[in-house]
C-alpha cells in the first residue's frame, strides 16, 4: 500500500469495487480499503439480483421499453420517500454501467425474461427483462485470493458448503422425480465433491458469491491495490475538501492521501448500535448483514456537518428469518426470502392461530405486516410459518432441507415443531387450537378453489412465479393444511441491510442538510440512502443502485463524462 492515491475506496462490495474499477479504467490510481478479513461484504452474500431497466440485454432482447414505464414504477412505488433526479441518474447510467462491467471487467450477466416487479400491479410494473443474475463464476482461476472472498452463509449451502443457484434449485427440489433433474444435481455434486477434496472449499460460485468473485478477481487483474483488516478512522480535510484517510491497519494508524477524493461504500449501518432506535425499535430483530455493517463508514462524515437522511417509508430492507439453535447455545439467523413461503400449503399465524399476510408477498412487506398492531402479535413482532407433512417434503421449510434430507435434528433442537394433530401443534406453538383448525380447514378449502379472498396469495404474477407450476390447479400458491403430522417454525423480524444512509446527488456526491456537496466525497452501495427510500420494489434494488452508483462516483471524481449511447 502506498501513502497516496487518486482515489481511495472503504468498502470491498459490489458497490466499492465498481468505483475501483471504473476508476482505474478511467486512469486514476486506486487503494480499496476493507476493515474485515474478507472481501465481497453483503453482496457475497446476497442472491446477486441487479435490478436495471433496459439493460442491454433487454434490448438485445427486443424488449425495450420506455423509460418513463420505470420511472411511472418509481413513483408509484417509492412516492414522496424518493427523489425523481436520483432515479433519473440511475435510469440513464444503469445501462452504460451493465455495458462497462461486460466489456472492461470478468462481471458478465444473464437477464431473467420472467421475474416479475415485487407488485406488477403498480402503475409501470413489469413481468420481466428488469433484473440481472451474474454468471456462475469458476473461481479456480482465482487461485490462493480464492480465501479473500467472504464464503456464503452456511444454511444457503448444502453436502458441506456446495452453493446452489437459482437455476439449480428446481432440480434439487425434482432430482428424485426427473432424470433430467437428477443428472444435473450429480453433476454439481461430482463438482463440489472433487473441489473439497483438492482445494478444501466450493469454487463454483453462484449467485451474489459469483459477483463478488468476478468483481474482486478483476481487482487483482487490474494491479488495483487492495488492503484488508484496514478500518476507516477519520476522513483528512483540508479547506472543506475531502483529501484523505486516517486508517487503523494491523502494522498501526497509516495516514492515506486521496488527490481526488474518497468513495464510501462499506456496507451501510444494519448492525450500527448507535442507530438501534432507528432501525430496531421492536424487542428482538436479527441482520443478515455481515459482521462489518456497523455504520463506521458513514459515520466519518458527520464532522463535516453531514447527517444520515430522514423520511425513508422503512430503515431497513426487511426479511423474516427462523432461529437456528447451535451447539454452543447461540442461534444463527436464516432468512426466508423465496423458497417456502409462497409455496403451496405453506401459511403463517399470528399468536390468534389465524393468517395475517399473503404468505406469498416480498419478504420485506411480509416484515412489515409482522411488525403491524395484529390482535396476536408477539412484541418482538414473531409469528409461525407452518405446513402439513406432504407440503414440508416437497419443499422443505426454512432451514429443514426436502425429502430425502433428514428433519430429525432440526426436530431435536427445538427449530422445528411437529405435531401428530393440529391440535397437538397448537398446544406447542401456544395458539388456539380452535382457531388453528378454522384457519387450516380455511385455506384447505381456498386451495380447492384456487382463490385466496382473505389476504391474495398467489393473485399476483409475482406470487404465482414463486409458486409451484408443476402443482397444476388454479393457483400455484396455494395447498391443502390437511393431513399430519403438521409442522411450524417460528419467524422473527430480521433485515439483509439498511436502507438509510447518507444522501447524495445524482453525481454521488454526498450532500449536506442544506444540499451543498461535500467536495471529494462520494457515497454508493448501503453507504448511501436508497433510493427507493425505504422501499422495496424489486429483486435486485439494492445491487443495481450500488453498482451503478459506484461507476457514477468514479466518473465524477475523475471528472469524466458518462458514455454516450
């Protein structure tokens, strides 16, 4: 590491190393400075969804569409908690950003012609062609930097660390009924198996694991310097100009000078404890956030008079998580985002034993009616999501794998509960058994009819993709609760990051209260106050800002104009 840089960066996601790289492609010398042992932060992480509105692929597609259909989204959506010059930054960048990535960097995307907006319903809302996954990534051509990327959270994992991406999970849930499916999963099981056996560790990275992958093997390819286990303690001014770090590294406090200024993207404020009344004001509340999301970053800004915004419809990205009991008596935290909940025969009660959500809503809006007044709520906001036998085999629920992966140790441990009747359920999850019969015999029949009139699960294209087509009937959503045994697990309020941050401009430069930027300072990624204000509006939100954003930074510093086209 040098003393002094062009630019220097504090944060290793997705949003750090696409202003790294940007800005070494437009010329500026580059320091990425990274407080924990890994690289890749909440993105590695992360299901890898980028959300970008004609992106080239789209258009490649034939399926351009006009822009004021994403922007008629944003402020359906978003509304007075969002700003329409920052959408119309991202709007016009986005593109060129997918464009620069495939053509300067190992970053490559597929498009999904069918993912449906989270509310498709919404004035401008779209079936498809909006998101982005990044392309599996063989990381054996990492060699050892292989160790410096943050490995995927253990439960997303399955056979000692093997990832699964979107595109393998209908196999593993249909390898013992197809054989399509089963010569697909041996073949990423041969993979895995001979991977742990000559390098100790999974290098077929899937999903957000493949983009912090890509991203930081071409950080290594491109000589950009990059320190780990350094944190940012103090940004170094001179004149109201920001032209420097103060860092904590392990060989002692290193002064670094940024000719053009610093980028903040360490991963926002999920876990900051000075913000637990913002962001946790319920009893019990669990982050899917890395351990360095602790807000450090955004906090050098406050001598400079910058304060984190107000007025976001949410602090946090929400998402429901079980509890998964360890051996040492901790619990770990997983986080029910698309696998079971919105498939059918899988509903959740309050402590009434009745329904309170559409079980098949975005998991930040299925939080959100979590941490709403109902009659049987709990103070921390818990519920139980619950399925009968037939429904937990075919689908698993939570951490507890399908058939034939064994259930007997989540059973054990107390994350999973069974009972031999509803009534034996009730009487351990401490619902009204009556209700809970009422509730069960309620939804039995909605799934006969294949209409769900209490709370809309499965009526929107966004519900029925999550479902099970392969089910038939009216209504890929929605079961039978019927024959036991009968099971529950119980689900908490949790998050996958903050969405309040430090604002910015539509250069991402950060603002002051009174709109004044801050000269050679730039923000992006969770860093920076979403701009979907606290909204989710679909997969891939976050990434696609943060990765946009960070290529906007870098060109601003630079002093460099966006590509045309």
């Amino acid at each position: 590491m040098q003393d002094s840089y062009d630019l220097v960066v504090v944060g290793s996601g997705a949003a750090g190393m696409a202003a790294a790289l940007t800005a070494h492609h437009l010329g500026l010398s580059v320091l990425i400075v990274e407080k924990t042992e890994y690289i890749g932060g909440s993105t590695a992480y992360s299901g890898g969804a980028t959300w970008i509105p004609n992106n080239p692929h789209q258009l490649e597609a034939g399926a351009a569409e006009p822009r004021s259909n994403a922007m008629t989204y944003l402020q359906a959506e978003v509304g007075n908690h969002g700003r329409p010059d920052l959408w119309e930054s991202f709007l016009d960048a986005g593109p060129k950003m997918v464009r620069f990535m495939e053509d300067k960097t190992h970053l490559k995307f597929s498009m999904r012609p069918v993912a449906p907006d989270y509310h498709p319903d919404q004035p401008g809302g779209a079936l498809g062609h909006r998101v982005l996954d990044p392309l599996d990534f063989d990381a054996r051509v990492m060699g050892e930097k292989l160790a410096l990327i943050r490995p995927p959270i253990r439960e997303f994992t399955v056979f000692g660390g093997m990832m699964v991406g979107r595109k393998d999970i209908p196999h593993m849930f249909s390898m013992l009924r197809k054989p399509a499916s089963a010569l697909h999963a041996a073949g990423i099981l041969a993979r895995h198996a001979k991977d742990k056996l000559t390098r100790g560790r999974a290098t077929r990275l899937v999903l957000g694991s493949a983009m912090a992958g890509r991203l930081a093997h071409s950080v290594f390819e491109a000589g950009i310097d990059l320190q780990t286990r350094s944190a940012a303690k103090e940004l170094l001014t001179e004149e109201g100009r920001v032209t420097g770090l103060l860092l904590d590294t392990p060989d002692g406090d290193q002064r670094v000078t940024a000719r053009l200024g610093v980028v903040l993207a360490g991963g926002g404020a999920a876990r900051a404890k000075v913000l637990d009344d913002v962001l946790h004001p319920h009893a019990q509340h669990y982050s899917m956030s890395p351990e360095g999301s602790t807000g450090d970053s955004i906090a050098l800004a406050a001598p400079l008079g910058v304060r984190v915004a107000e007025g976001n419809a949410a602090p946090l990205f929400y998402a429901p998580v079980s509890l998964i009991p360890q051996a040492d008596g901790s619990v770990r935290p997983f986080p029910h985002l698309f696998l079971d909940r919105a498939k059918p025969g899988v509903y959740a009660v309050d402590g009434t034993g009745q329904r309170f959500v559409n079980e098949a809503a975005s998991y930040h809006d299925f939080v959100r009616a979590m941490l709403g007044n109902g009659p049987g709520r709990a103070p921390e906001g818990s519920v139980w999501l619950l399925a009968d036998h037939a429904t937990i085999r075919r689908y698993g629920l939570g951490a507890v794998r399908p058939f034939p992966a064994p259930m007997g140790g989540h059973l054990r441990s107390g994350y999973l509960k069974r009972g031999r009747t509803l009534a034996d359920l009730a009487a351990q999850i401490d619902v009204p058994a009556q209700a809970l019969a009422e509730t069960a015999a309620r939804v039995t029949g909605f799934a006969q009819k294949g209409e769900d009139p209490d709370h809309g699960k499965g009526s929107t294209a966004y519900n029925r993709y999550l479902g099970d087509p392969e089910l038939g009937g009216a209504n890929p959503c929605l079961g039978p609760l019927a024959r036991g045994p009968f099971y529950a697990i119980r689900l908490y309020p949790g998050d996958i990051g903050a969405s309040v941050g430090l604002p910015i401009d539509p250069e991402a430069r950060v603002v002051t209260p009174e709109g004044q930027p801050v000269p050679g300072l730039f923000a992006c990624g969770n860093d920076a106050n979403s701009i979907m204000g606290g909204t989710y509006p679909g997969a891939g939100i976050t990434l696609g800002p943060a990765l946009t954003f960070g290529f906007i930074a870098a060109h601003t510093a630079a002093g460099k104009p966006l590509p045309t086209g």
